[in-house]
C-alpha cells in the first residue's frame, strides 16, 4: 500500500469509525458469540498473496464485531470508563505515523520534552503539590505508564532499591538479600493506598496513613486509577488530600479523562529515586546530552525499554476540550450517577450499597445475595445493557458505572426502568 | 468535537500523515533542538477553553517537528528498525474506535479469540513446534506483551512460580522465601538466551544450551526481539532451530514485521504456567464462562491488567502484504547490509567487525577508538544520517542498521559516501 492508497483506505477508516460511534447504540451492547466463535470464520494460517481492504474491512463487519463487547455504548455501565474521544484518536493517528520509540531524549526529543510539560499541565490541573513537578528545575515530574499495575510496580521496586541503599548505607556489612528478606509492603485490602477502589470507589484516608509512612520513612504510593480524573474539578479536590505525604501518585487518564488507553499518569517527588532503581546505560542507547542533568531519559522510570509517543494524546485532549470541557465532563458523570441513585431510591425493593462519590452507583435488591445473582444474570442475558457485579462485605452487589462518553439522561433512565422490570419479573418468578 | 467534525478532521490528519511519510526524506533525520526547547514555545498550563483543531495542527509543525527525530526516514540507520506500515496504522485507528479493554473475554470475546488466531498464524509462519500454537485444544499458546522486557519478566515469574511450587511439592516443609533465597537465573552477556543481540545481532547457540536446560529441569525463555521476524523466510529458519527445548519464545514484530508498536509476540508450551503465576480473579472479571477451559482470559498472561486490541494490526498487515510480501520486505533489507557491507570491504580504511547475518553491519574505522567516536560524532553532528555505537570486545563499534520501511540502496550508498567523506575529512584533520 502506497501513501496514494492510504489517503484513500484512510478516509474510508474515519468514516467506517465515525459510523461505528454514530451509531454504536443500536448495537447489542454484548455479544451472543460462544467461546471458540472466530476460530471457523477465519483461515487457519496467512495468506500467501495479498488480500484486498475491501475483504478486510468486510470482515471486519462480518467476523470481528459481532464478538466486540462495546464499551462505548451508551448502555454499558460495566467495569469503569475506558476513555475514548475523537481528539485523542487523531492524535493516535499522528503518532503511529511519527512511529518513535522514546527511550531517550535523543531517540525523539519532542516526545520526551511534551510528555514532560503534559504531566506538569495535568499536574497542575489537579493541583498537585509543587514538589511532584518537573517544572524548569525541580526534582519531581511525571511519566505516561502504560496501567496503574506498571506504575505500582514500579514504585515498589523504587521504594526497595531505596530503603536496600539506606540500611547498606548505615550498615555497611548488611547484604541484599539479608535485607530484601526483611522487607515489607504494606497494602490495603484493595492494594496500596487507593482513591476510588474498583468494586465500590471507596477512599483511604491519606491524612492518617500519610504522617505515619513519613515518620517511619516508609514509601507511600496512592493508586486513584478511576477517581484520579475527578480531582481537576475544584468540589473533588479535597478527595485527594494527603497527597502531600506520598512519595509516588498515579492514576489513569485513559479511564475517565478522554485520553484512549494507554495512558496511565504518574509522578514522583524525586526522580532520582525511580532513575536508581532501573538505570540502563547500553553504549547504544547513550547521548551527548545525558550527563549534562538537564534532560530525561523516560527508559529509566519505567519497565519496558520502548515507548510510544502518548503525550500527543494528552496534548490534543487538554487543547481541544479545555480544562472547562474536561470538567463538564466530569460533573455530567457525575451527576448521572446521582440520578441513578435518586431512581433507585425511589424503589423500595432496591437499596444502594455504598456511598455515592463520583460515577459508580452499587445497589442491590434487598434479598439473598442468589436473588441478586440471578438479577444479573437475567440483565446480562437481555443484553439491553452490561453491569458486572462486586462483593461488598459478604453482599452480592450490582456495580452500575457511568461510563460511555455519549450517556445521556435517557440512557440510564431507560436502563433503569429496564434493570425494575427484570426484577419484577425475577420476583414474580420466585413466588410461583 | 462531533462525529461530523471527526470525519472532516481526521481526513485532513490522514492527509497529514501522508504528506509527512511522503515527504519524510526530505526532514532532516536527527532534529536540531537542545534539551528544554520545547517548554518555553507551549503555555505553561492547559487553556481553559477550547483550542481549534487548525491551531493545534498547526502547532505539530511548528513546535514537535523540529524535536522530532525520524524513524522513518530512509537515512535512519540508528538501533533498530520500528515497525511503520500503512496497514498497521489503518488497523489502529479502528483499535481506538472500538477502544474495548481485553483483560477477559467476556470483556470482548473478538479482542482475545482473534489474537489468539494470529499468534497462531505467525507461530506458523515461523514454524514453532506445534506444541507452542493454541490450536482447538493444545495446552501452548500465544499472547502480545508490550516488550520484549516485559515478555521475559513474565517468563522470569512463570518460571520461578513453578519451580517454587515443585520443590514445595517434593519438600512440603520448604518455606517459599527458603526456595527464592537458592534460585539462580543465568543468562548471557546480552540477557536470556537471545537470536539477534541489539549490539552486534549475534545468536546465542540453543542446540548446545538446550538440551541442558531441559535436563536440569530449567526454563528456557528465548528473546529474538529483532531477529525474530526473519524467521518467516526459509533461509533464515535455522537461526530458531533449538526452539523446540524451549519453554517460552519471544520477538516483536513492532520491530520488523510492519506491525506498529507495540506488538512483541510471546509464545509458551504450557500456558497453565503464566495462568498459574499471574491469575487474578476479583468478582467484577468473573464472567460465565471462564470455568468452561474453553477460553483465555489474557490477563493472567500479562502484568497489566488493561490491553488494547493490539491483534487487528497483526490482521491487517498479515493480509495486506501476505507472507510473502512480508517475506520480501526482510529480504530486501538483509540484501541492503549485505550491500553496505560489500562498500565498506571496499574501502581498506574500514573494516567489518561482526558477521552479517540480518540487517546490520557492525563497522569501523581500522585505528583507535577515539578515532571512531569522532566519526561517529562527525556522522551525527552533520546530521544527514543516524547511527548509533556499541561495543564489541572493548572496541568502539558504528552500528548500519537497516531501518526505515522505504531504504532503498541509493539511500545506502549515499550514505555510504557521506561517510567515508567524513571519515576523509576527519583522517586529514588528525594528520594535519
């Protein structure tokens, strides 16, 4: 395929997704495929000689999405939102074509320098302390993680490769491994410290648990994977108190902030920190530039070695909604969420299981926790919309999550009404 | 921003894109900025309205192209190749549409069954052992990992989980903080057993190392990260031979299969290794099916919980270039080296310092290291070409490696020239 043809194949892709997002709600929000369904439809090894786009695009029709679970219906209210906006998805298309892999400053200057200007805008968006930013000297920054799990990770092995050179430090005859034997990580029951937990969004207190881990010099790391996108609002902020006392943050622009996955934000109040831990200085990778202490190597804060051009995302996103659009977005989730809850309220066979915050809304019918499996299993079978379930304290609880970027009202109305009389009908069952 | 504007927009971007790739030859391959360039030309927050797209597109010009250093241009001969096709982009513009978050497959069945699939058809293209394809019913498989790190820290796990629970099973009474204390990982001077190092593309010999390993009860995890894509043409298969004694085998055809990044193909014999290591299983993943041991739920084949539908990219370039245009596109590059490196034999200055077997040629100046870091220094101070150094045997080393989709040999021989012309000038200067 020549540039001619990709102009051509190209366009045909923005309509065939402009067309998909028009009209992803009169999908079935969840597929009928059985396990093993692709298998058949497809040839069992490549081709030999190549097939047209056409063939390609039909099957994409055909083959591939009646197995796609649209996470962009306006009737999916599983899992969290995964981000998804039409800004972000053409500054994916620019970076695929610039195709850099930003280990270093010098394997493509501009990637590294935007990521690092795009962590300290959204940084200063949600009002971070000043010490988590690079700025033009500052001993903190920000990096683009592909997932939370990568930042968390990342942040042990920062925090162990820390304490391991402290105590060798004060003891020189300690080894490693003597050390590494000793080491604790301590965690929630949702794991490290969280903003906005994934069954329910429940809050740790950072006032309580912060001083403690600064006294004991012990490495506090805050995951607020979906919550993290909230704090731009100024009525939010205070759900991210605390943080002041961490050493490493992080959550998720690619959940609730439009930015497509991945792109997992997290900072650090001292760089060297992370540098220490996974320093990697092949002759092939070094610069002239990297000894002056003016620039950022991004292989050294995170796992992989490669990286793909992610700010560009973050850069289109911010410029196009505006910080004042970002926030609307936010506040309508939000608000949506209390509207389901005001609904479910107002029926007294349902009770609503834990405190409303942001866009999660779980309730149950009031009942054996069976009563409430088989009232999933029944809204999951329909199709009409997708929930996934969570245990709160022993209870079986429906998860209702605000999540498409095009939810309206509407949407979540109907999905109620829908989700009552599928109870009713459930009810009406259990007495025969 | 509408799916009406979307589709006026990203049209231009595709013409964007297009105009870039078209033109790149005539960029300047490595940029002209200084560390901190960037931050001064951008404002130091978000705006808090809306920009237009026009600005913003106008920016990219302005302000990332100049910082940018192109992979892709045709006088890019620095690391190695990463994957940019036409194909590939097009495939990734529907993977951000449908923008599904594979962790499970209920969580889109196509995301995971088709991924499946085309590990499968590039397992066969490479010609694994039937043991490490999925099949209907085969206990191996494959999965796409980020990197290939990220692939051997996954085998690194696998392998220590099952070790671990074997001697607990011979030995109930050991603690697993006793076993870890005793484990040993070995590897080369390049990491793992590896078929085609990043410094010179040498290849570990797995018909001697093996054998061992399987005697001793080992893990063999193999990282082919570039050479791995050669494998499909027939006169390069024996470079794999030894795979078969292997547990697991990585290669990132976001290297050199026109599949853009990221895409590094990760294959084991057991696939209950990686569940068993990494399973995961809160009650908002669990769906219907994932008892039936018909389906694979790839979160417990990873770190990351979230994954893109990273496997339309392997469709669509498969079946837009067929196996053998993808087979042609690694011949035309390995005759590209083979081409360099008959220039330089020609030039008795030079000398060639490690067999060229893919599609790079290690080189240097016949003389002193110093010598060799001025050249190189020339090289990228004149900035017409990239390269980038290793060392070999405690020599300075300029590695030529064959990059960009569209090199062609008259880039090669112009390359060539430039560089014995600086080498001319740089002889000159040291006599004078």
């Amino acid at each position: 395929m020549n540039s001619g043809e990709f102009r051509r194949r190209g366009k045909e892709m923005v309509d065939f997704v402009a067309d998909y997002l028009e009209g992803i709600e009169r999908r079935q929000v969840y597929p009928d495929v059985e396990p093993g369904y692709l298998r058949p439809l497809i040839p069992t090894t490549a081709p030999e000689e190549p097939d047209t786009f056409e063939d390609i695009l039909n099957d994409v029709e055909k083959i591939i999405m009646p197995g796609v679970t649209h996470w962009h219906s306006p009737y999916f209210f599983a899992y969290f939102p995964s981000a998804n906006s039409y800004p972000a998805l053409l500054a994916d298309i620019l970076c695929g074509a610039i195709g850099c892999i930003g280990f270093s400053w010098a394997a493509s200057p501009a990637c590294t320098e935007l990521e690092t200007v795009m962590m300290d805008w959204l940084g200063k968006m949600l009002k971070l302390p000043e010490a988590f930013l690079a700025g033009q000297g500052g001993e903190g920054g920000g990096v683009i993680q592909g997932s939370a799990s990568e930042a968390t990770l990342v942040a042990l092995l920062a925090a162990r490769t820390k304490v391991v050179r402290r105590l060798q430090a004060a003891s020189p005859g300690l080894t490693q491994g003597a050390i590494m034997e000793k080491l604790v990580a301590y965690s929630s029951d949702q794991v490290v410290a969280t903003l906005g937990t994934t069954s329910c969004c429940s809050f740790d207190n950072l006032l309580e648990v912060g001083p403690i881990c600064n006294k004991e010099d012990m490495w506090l790391h805050i995951d607020a994977a979906y919550a993290g996108s909230s704090f731009i609002c100024p009525e939010f902020r205070h759900l991210l108190n605390g943080v002041e006392f961490a050493d490493s943050f992080n959550f998720n622009p690619h959940k609730w902030m439009l930015v497509n996955f991945d792109c997992s934000a997290m900072w650090v109040k001292k760089r060297t920190d992370l540098i220490g831990a996974f320093k990697l200085d092949p002759l092939y990778l070094k610069h002239g530039h990297q000894d002056s202490g003016l620039i950022t190597d991004y292989r050294h804060w995170q796992l992989p070695l490669g990286r793909r051009f992610r700010s560009l995302k973050m850069w289109f996103v911010f410029r196009m909604y505006g910080v004042k659009g970002l926030q609307a977005y936010i506040r309508k989730h939000v608000q949506l969420a209390h509207e389901f809850e005001r609904l479910v309220h107002q029926d007294p066979r349902f009770e609503v299981c834990a405190e409303v915050t942001l866009g999660l809304v779980c309730f149950r019918l009031k009942g054996s926790n069976k009563l409430n499996e088989d009232l999933l299993e029944r809204i999951n079978k329909a199709k009409k919309i997708h929930l996934v379930p969570c245990h709160l304290r022993d209870k079986f609880v429906l998860r209702f999550a605000i999540c498409a970027r095009t939810v309206e009202f509407a949407h979540v109305q109907w999905a109620w009404e829908h989700i009552r009389q599928l109870a009713t009908d459930l009810l009406r069952a259990e007495k025969d």
